[in-house]
C-alpha cells in the first residue's frame, strides 16, 4: 500500500509504518541517512523504502534542496540528518 494512503495507520505499532529514505546516488548524507534508517527499522520491524530524486521529477522538485529527506506514512520526518533515537520514538508514537 502506498505511504499516502497509510497515514494515521499503524500509530504506535512500528512494524505497520512505512519509512521511505528520499535521497540520490552519491549523495554521502544519503548514505549515512539510509544506515540510520535501515538499523531503526531493522529494530523495530517497521518497513522502509527509498526513493531516488533523479528518478521522479515530483520528488526532485520538492526535496532536491533537502535531500536525504525521511518520510513516515508519507509525512516528512526529518531532513539532511537522521537521529536514531527520535526517528525510533516517531515510529512508537
């Protein structure tokens, strides 16, 4: 199911979230961003994706400035820098 359609569910239950890394290649916060996310999800067993800019004109347009970008359930998280620690407590909460 898309992230669009899944917001509000799974609230509290990180193993129905989805987390979606919007990032580019060779981008080094990205690849810092995706171990960040890949080991919090690892963790708490919610599901993650992640989408290239270079790929979608729609996604480039909006995040090219803030790349890597973390969205939950399709909402923006966090930009540039992912803490472990608060993108675990979005997850649970």
């Amino acid at each position: 199911m898309s992230p669009l359609f899944r917001r509000g569910a799974g609230r509290g239950n990180p193993a129905e979230r989805v987390v979606t890394l919007v990032g580019k290649p060779g981008c080094h916060l990205c690849d810092d961003a995706r171990a960040v996310v890949s080991a919090v999800c690892g963790e708490t067993g919610a599901v993650w994706e992640e989408k290239d800019i270079t790929q979608d004109s729609a996604l480039n347009e909006a995040y090219w400035e803030q790349i890597p970008v973390v969205l939950i359930d399709g909402e923006q998280h966090t930009f540039w820098r992912v803490d472990p620690g608060r993108l675990r407590r979005a997850l649970h909460s």
